[in-house]
C-alpha cells in the first residue's frame, strides 16, 4: 500500500537542491541579508537548523500528528505588521551587536514581501502589539501617591498602556560561539549531543549558520513611545527580569521576583510620565535557567537540611542537584536592548552584577542602579538575599559618577 502522505525530505546532508537562500548575517541591507526560512511547507528554501514556534514546536508536531493542524498550512498575515515601528538601529547591521535574534524578525512580511509574492514561506519571529497591563501593586502605588493617574498612560482605574513585544530566539551560530569564547564546532557539538541528537544538521551542516533552539524567547513591554530608546536625551529606565512563575504569577513569598518586577514596572510607568521612556525585558529563563523541578526540589533540600534554609548553604544546594549555581548565561541577553536600539540606561532596575556586566560589555552604558526596597523583600526572601550578598552576586549603592548623575534628567531614582 503506497503512503499518499507528503513526504518531508531531509536536509540531513547538504546539496544544490537544499542550500536554500543565503543568510549573509549583520548585512546592512535586509534584502542583501536574507529572510529566516525554517518552514517546513518547502525543505528546498529552508536555510536554517530548527522551526519556528521556540519551545511550542513540539505542540506544532503534536497538532500535525494529531490531525489538529494540515502541516501544509501557510500564515495569513494579512494585518498583521507591528502596531509600532522599531528600527532600524546600527545594531542591527553589526553581527557582533545582535546574535541570539533576528532584528528582521518584526518587519518580515514587508522587507521580504517579494519572496512572500513568490512562494517562500516566510514567518516573523518578532510581533508587536499594543495593550493595557493592570497590576494590583501599581494600584497600591497610585493608593500612596507615588503614581499619578495621567488618563493616557495610566488611568484612574489602574491601567496602564503598553506596547509589547514577543521574540522567538534566532541564533547565529557564529556569534554566539564568539560571544561565550568557543569554537563554532565545539558549540554545535555541545548542541546536538546535550538534546540528544535531536538536530543532525548541527554536525553535518556546517553550511547553515542559523539555529532556532526549542526554547523559550522573550517579551518585551514599552513604557511611552518606543521609537526613541536609541536617543540618549530622552530618559530611559530599565528592567531585565527572568521569569520565576511561582513568585511572578502566583505571588510565593520565597524570593523577591514579583516584586523587584512590580517596583521595576512603578518606575518605568514613572519615568515615562515625565517625558522619558521605561522597558521591561522579561525572559523565560525559569528557575536560572535550571527549569522549575529544579528549582522545587532545590527548595526541598535547603528547607530540610540540618538548621534549615541557610544563607552560607544556599547556592551549594543547588550545584548538588543540578551541577551549577545558574545557567541563564546573561551573555546573550543584551541582544534585545541593542535591537531596540538602547545605547543608554539612566535608572537600571537591577542589583544583579551579572546583568550589569553583560549589558556594559555589550556598550551600553549604566548610569544608575537601583536597588529593590527593603520594605518589598518577603520574610521568607531574607535568605536569598543573604546568600546573593555574600556569594558577590550583586553590588549595594550607585555605580554612576557624579557627572554621569547630574546628567540624568529628573529626579534620581533610589527605589
């Protein structure tokens, strides 16, 4: 019996059937770099390891072998180009700048919209809209005095008007293999055999450049216009947060993630009511990176051990069940700040030295650093904060000089 099914053929190997357009990467030009094609609809223009989707591709193969989802099925994307424009930076033309996403990804359908006419099946990897958020701590904040409705971007009732970003992760292999000192071969091999072989071309196609990995991206909020965050006159407060969805979500009281996040939120909400802008990165990196069972069964050691959750016993416990302190590798997260276009941060919401150097390094400069205030730490927080402290993991007080301060525009943010 002959399968009439459509037959997916592997691109396994390279060959002139399956080079696929090239990706010339950090090229000026759009149209001189190339599209991201990871569609399956046409192996033949495909020029890239991994589908699109990050870490949902999995539930897109569930729906197909379901037959939830024709996998023939082509994205209408009829009215749906971003809601507001971002770029085009410098960043995005230096391949050093920009290598863990497509600067591309939000403006696709247009800058590639010949190759669309013509039957490449190109999808963006960066949408953006606009929405309300409504927190029960901005609501507390206004309740105090510290926020102010305005009507516009805050309203009596507690909304508060954002634009939003979602980004799936793109990575240039290259660029990424530089930024962590590796050799590209060590990288790709490090890649397929940690998840198993799941990605043969790694190793037998040194040709694409280009990996989408199965894994959570990132969004961004936009706090005020976001078209003018590469202006260095226009203040701007910052927040990079990696998800924890216990404290984030459901409120638990064992870290201070909900609300550094909150507090980070107040003061982008208040920066931009006074003429400057405040953006929110926040990246599926849960529990460091290590993922939530880790982190759980982390909890279990530290609370049970001899004399309890200690602070001098904190980050052992976690190399004893996952073999590392952290993996959320904060190397590759500036690379969202430079597709917007960020060369300066006034008000960094962030004690973590980590992210301050990635973000530095990256030459973007950090005038001041705020710290979350210590009536907003949780009791059963106190640990962790210990523990950070004494571990070197952050660094208490002001970074900036007097000069770089006074240049700030408003009044200083101490938290």
């Amino acid at each position: 019996m002959v399968d009439k099914k459509k037959h997916i053929r592997l691109t396994s190997h390279p060959s002139e059937q399956s080079q696929g357009l090239e990706i010339q990467w950090g090229a000026k030009d759009p149209k001189a770099r190339g599209p991201v094609v990871a569609t399956l609809t046409n192996p033949r223009d495909r020029n890239v390891i991994g589908t699109h989707s990050g870490s949902y591709a999995v539930y897109r193969a569930l729906a197909v072998a379901a037959g939830q989802l024709v996998e023939t099925h082509r994205a209408d994307l009829t009215n749906t180009s971003a809601a507001e424009p971002i770029g085009p930076h410098p960043s995005w033309a230096d391949p050093k700048k920009i290598v863990s996403i497509d600067p591309y990804g939000a403006v696709a359908q247009e800058v590639f919209a010949e190759l669309l006419t013509s039957g490449v099946d190109i999808r963006p990897t960066i949408a953006i809209t606009k929405a309300h958020m409504n927190m029960p701590e901005i609501r507390d904040a206004m309740k105090a005095g510290r926020l102010q409705a305005d009507g516009h971007l805050l309203t009596e009732n507690g909304d508060v008007a954002v634009t939003k970003a979602a980004i799936e992760p793109v990575w240039y292999l290259p660029g990424v293999a530089e930024r962590f000192g590796l050799e590209e071969s060590d990288l790709r091999r490090g890649l397929f055999e940690q998840t198993g072989g799941m990605f043969p071309e790694l190793i037998t196609r040194p040709d694409l450049k280009v990996f989408l990995p199965p894994i959570g991206g990132l969004t961004v909020y936009f706090f005020g216009c976001p078209t003018q965050l590469g202006d260095e006159t226009v203040e701007l407060a910052c927040r990079v947060h990696d998800e924890c969805n216990g404290s984030d979500v459901f409120g638990s009281d064992i870290c201070t993630c909900r609300p550094y996040l909150a507090h980070g939120v107040e003061i982008c909400i208040e920066t931009a009511q006074r003429g400057g802008r405040g953006v929110i990165v926040y990246n599926r990196k849960e529990g460091r990176a290590l993922g939530e069972v880790t982190k759980f069964l982390v909890y279990n050691a530290r609370k049970r051990q001899e004399g309890g959750d200690r602070a001098d016993n904190y980050f052992h416990r976690t190399e004893c069940v996952a073999g590392v302190q952290d993996m959320r590798f904060q190397e590759l997260m500036p690379d969202a700040l430079q597709w917007m276009g960020i060369t300066k941060i006034d008000h960094f919401a962030s004690m973590s030295d980590m992210k301050f150097n990635a973000i530095t390094s990256s030459g973007i400069r950090i005038i001041n650093r705020i710290p979350i205030p210590d009536e907003l730490i949780p009791a059963d927080a106190r640990v962790e904060m210990e523990a950070k402290k004494a571990a070197g993991y952050y660094t208490e007080g002001k970074i900036a000089s007097a000069d770089e301060l006074a240049a700030v525009k408003g009044r200083p943010l101490d938290g």
